[in-house]
C-alpha cells in the first residue's frame, strides 16, 4: 500500500514507520495520523511482525501537531470532531513499539513519542510541548504522559515555559530509554527491535500490558494483574519451549502460541 505521509518498510520481523513530511519538519496532520494508523493496523495483523519502529527524519522525528492546519479550528468543531481519538488509536497498540527520534520531537511529536514503549534519541534529539507560545496546550496526552514519565516539575516545567529539553536533560528525567550518536540511531534502533522481535509474542504483549497497568490502577491491583498474565503464560507453547531451550542450553524456538 502507498502512503502519502510516510514511508513503510519491514526489515526481517520489524515493521518501520518513518515520517515523511520533511517540507513541514513532520508537521502531524490528519492524513498522517491516518497513514500512521493503517500501517499499525497491518503490522498488528501481520502474525511475522514483533516489533515497531516510528521514526523521522535527522532534523526533526515532528514538530508537533500542524499549526497551519489547526489555526481556523473553532471551538465546537474542534470538541466534536475528536481527531484526537485518531490519535489515541497509536498508543493503544498491543505489539511492542520504539520511537527512534532524531532532532525535534515538539508537541504533538512529543506526545507521539512517548505513545511509544520507548524512546531511543539521537544525541541532536530535542523534547517540548511549546503549545503554550500558541496560547493553547498539549492536547495529545502531554499534560498526562510527560508527567507520568518525568514527574511534576519538569512537566510543570516543560508545559510552562514551553522550553525544550536536550537529549541529556531527556535521558536525565527518565524520558528517554538510550542515548546513542545520530549516525547510529538506526542501527542501534533495529537492534533493539529485533531482540525484542525474536521473543515470543504472547509474552511480549503480556508485558508490555502489564507495565502499562502500573500507570492506569493501584499498586496491590497491579500486582494481581501480573500474577494473573505470569500465570497463563504458563498454558503456552512458548513457556515450555523457552525453559527447555534454558536447561538444554540451546536457543528456544517460539511459535507465538
Ligand atoms: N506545523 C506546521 N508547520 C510547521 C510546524 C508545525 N508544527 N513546525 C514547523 N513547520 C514548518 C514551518 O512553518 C516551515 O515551513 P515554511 O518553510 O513553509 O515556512 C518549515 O516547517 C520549517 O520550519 P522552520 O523554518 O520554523 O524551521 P526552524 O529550523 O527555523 O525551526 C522549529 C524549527 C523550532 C521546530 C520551529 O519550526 C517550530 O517552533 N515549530 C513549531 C513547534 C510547535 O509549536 N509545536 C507544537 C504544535 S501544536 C501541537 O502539537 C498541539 C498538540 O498537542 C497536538
């Protein structure tokens, strides 16, 4: 399928989604959410894909949502359209997903990245919500997500002034996973995608739902929830696989079921 606003690509069982609207520096507007959302939509269903990578370009991974685009909006047009459910979709994927961002990841472009498992920066990465120099404020989860992620101050912080926060401040304050040298973002990106690729799918899914729980219940309900996915995992294939694999000391082959 041919998309208008990024370019799709699978690399072994890595599905790769990378921006590609360079003119406007990634700029997210409702076409490219859409092509974001139908290449997730087929890596979802592609049973041969275990992990996701969305990344841009070396000058900005998007700076933010599109201005241009949003400028006219009204306020009842703009509550009852809901584009942001668009938005939503993204980071309720099931499959594991890393950003790989280089340059500017502002606004919207922040709050796609943190819709991501994780952020592997570019030592040239920069993080903001500047929605505040529009006189308005994130509204695609960076009031929620960053703060989750860095804590109220710097969120506070962040939303504010509308400053952006380099990879080192980023990496600091628990934003970002790694940090490695611009020209190795990719390689080190794809790395990190196949090793997660190569484990059984069931168990990634688990996990990733499981620390996602930490942010959305309590603690002792978070726990029962774990306990609850350990347990079934044991009624896979895989887990009998992975642990004889373990005590024959060779390399397990999964099945994803
Ligand atoms: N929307 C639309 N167009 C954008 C854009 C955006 N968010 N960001 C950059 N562009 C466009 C510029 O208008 C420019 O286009 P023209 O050449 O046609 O004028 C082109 O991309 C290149 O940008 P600059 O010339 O500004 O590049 P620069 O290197 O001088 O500056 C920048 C880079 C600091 C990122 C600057 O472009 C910038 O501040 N961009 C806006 C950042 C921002 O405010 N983001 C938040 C948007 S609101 C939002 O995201 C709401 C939400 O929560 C979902």
């Amino acid at each position: 399928m041919a998309y208008e606003t990024i370019l799709v690509e699978v690399k072994g069982k890595v599905g790769v989604i990378t921006l590609n609207r360079p003119q406007a520096l990634n700029a997210l507007n409702v076409q490219l959410i859409a092509d974001i959302n139908a290449a997730l939509d087929g890596f979802e269903r592609d049973d041969n894909i275990g992990c996701i990578v969305m990344t841009g370009s070396e000058k900005a991974f998007a700076a933010g949502a599109d201005i241009k685009a949003m400028q006219e909006r009204s306020y009842p047009g703009t509550y009852l359209d809901d584009k942001f459910a668009d938005w939503d979709r993204i980071g309720q994927r099931r499959k594991p997903i890393i950003a790989a961002v280089a340059g500017f990841a502002l606004g919207g472009g922040c709050e796609l990245a943190m819709m991501a498992d994780f952020i592997i920066a570019a030592d040239n990465a920069k993080f903001g919500q500047p929605e505040i120099n529009l006189a308005v404020i994130p509204g695609a989860g960076g009031t929620q997500r960053l703060t989750h992620a860095i804590g109220k101050a710097k969120a506070m912080d962040l939303c504010l002034t509308g400053r952006f926060m380099d990879v080192n401040e980023a990496e600091r304050a628990g934003l970002v996973a790694r940090v490695v040298p611009l020209a190795e973002l990719m390689t080190e990106t794809l790395k990190a995608a196949e090793q997660i690729a190569s484990k059984s799918l069931p168990s990634l899914l688990s996990a990733k739902e499981s620390v996602n729980r930490a942010f959305e219940t309590t603690l002792a309900e978070g726990l029962r929830f774990e306990r609850r996915v350990f347990s079934a995992l044991f009624g896979t294939h895989d887990q009998k696989e992975g642990m004889a694999a373990f005590i024959e000391k060779r390399k397990p082959e999964f099945k994803n079921y």
